[in-house]
C-alpha cells in the first residue's frame, strides 16, 4: 500500500473539517445545527460533596463512615480525610463498638474524625479562607480544628445529631467565630452515613 503524500493528507484532512460528524450529511440544515453543552452536569457543591462521600468509603468503621473535603477559593481540593483509628495503631485490636460497660470499651476515645485527617492531610501551606465540604455536621472537637485552621465555611449532609450537646456546642462555637456552615440536600449518591 503506497503512503499518501502530503498534499492527499492535506486534502483528506479537509474534508473530514468540512463533513459533519455527529449528524446525517442528507440533512440540508445538519451544516447549521449548533451543539450545546450539557446541562446536567454536577454543582461544585455536589462535585466536592460526592468526592466526601467517596473518601468516607475508606473508613473501617462498620457503623459510620464519614468523609471530608477541603476546597480552596479556586475550586481545588487541598485536603481529603475519613474516620478512623490514627496511623500505627491497629484497627484489629481497638475497639469499634458504640456502646460498652466502659467508655474505653468503645471507638469514641479513639477515632480521629474526618475532619481532622483533611485538616492533617492538607497538602497546602494554610487551608485559611478554605470551605470544608463533610457528609455530617462536625462536632464540638472538629469545629475547633476547623475554626483554628481557618476554614471560614463548613458545607454538611446531614445534621441528624443537632440536638445532642456536642453538636449544639459545635453551632454556638461556629456562629461566634463567624464560620459559615449550611446544609446541602445530595443529588445522586446514597446515604452511607450510619
């Protein structure tokens, strides 16, 4: 098979630009159809949400598994965490049950939350002016960290422990700091918050 000169390829390659190629070339308006975007496409807040609640999935918890996102103001992720014993210590042999005869008995002493792996795992300088994005409304230990980091906006899931006073600790601590926070109704993605 002879190679085509350069002036064939010249020639083949124009009229490839000039042949519509998503539409039927019998149709005489096909030369002045415009395509337009898509519209269906993700909200940035879904978009960092979903990438929370992907990063929850690593969580080892069997009874809750929480993910957080940290977003700078050009919209990149500076920082990815889920819950979980801290590193070196063996999720084998503590404990992962929410209840016990002793507090020591159970996961809460423990598990660091979401939160503070993506304030730990930042890899940025600072995630000051940042928005955190985190499947439940951060409790009163996480609302700390998240105010002395300088997150400025915590965007939640779900807020289904609002009357338990670690939770009610955590608003007053966020409202007088002025960290904006405001819940977010997912589209799209299942409920693997326990």
């Amino acid at each position: 098979m002879a190679e085509a000169t350069p002036a064939k390829r010249k020639r083949d390659m124009e009229m490839a630009m000039n042949e519509p190629s998503d539409i039927s070339s019998s149709d005489p308006d096909a030369r002045t159809t415009k395509v337009h975007k898509r519209r269906d496409y993700l909200s940035w807040d879904d978009y960092f949400m979903s990438v929370a609640f992907l990063s929850s999935m690593r969580s080892k918890d069997p009874s809750t598994q929480v993910g957080a996102c940290i977003v700078n103001a050009e919209k990149k992720i500076v920082g990815i965490g889920y819950n979980g014993f801290p590193n070196g210590c063996d999720d084998d042999v503590l404990p992962w049950a929410r209840q016990g005869d002793c507090p020591l008995d159970t996961k809460y002493p423990y598990v660091c939350h979401a939160e503070m792996n993506a304030i730990l795992n930042k890899n940025a300088t600072s995630v000051k002016g940042c928005t955190i994005y985190v499947a439940l409304f951060p409790c009163n230990e996480c609302a700390k960290l998240i105010i002395q980091s300088g997150i400025t906006k915590v965007i939640y899931s779900s807020d289904k422990y609002k009357s338990e006073w670690t939770f009610v600790a955590s608003r007053r601590l966020l409202d007088m700091a002025k960290v904006w926070s405001f819940g977010v109704r997912r589209s799209g993605f299942s409920d693997v918050c326990g």
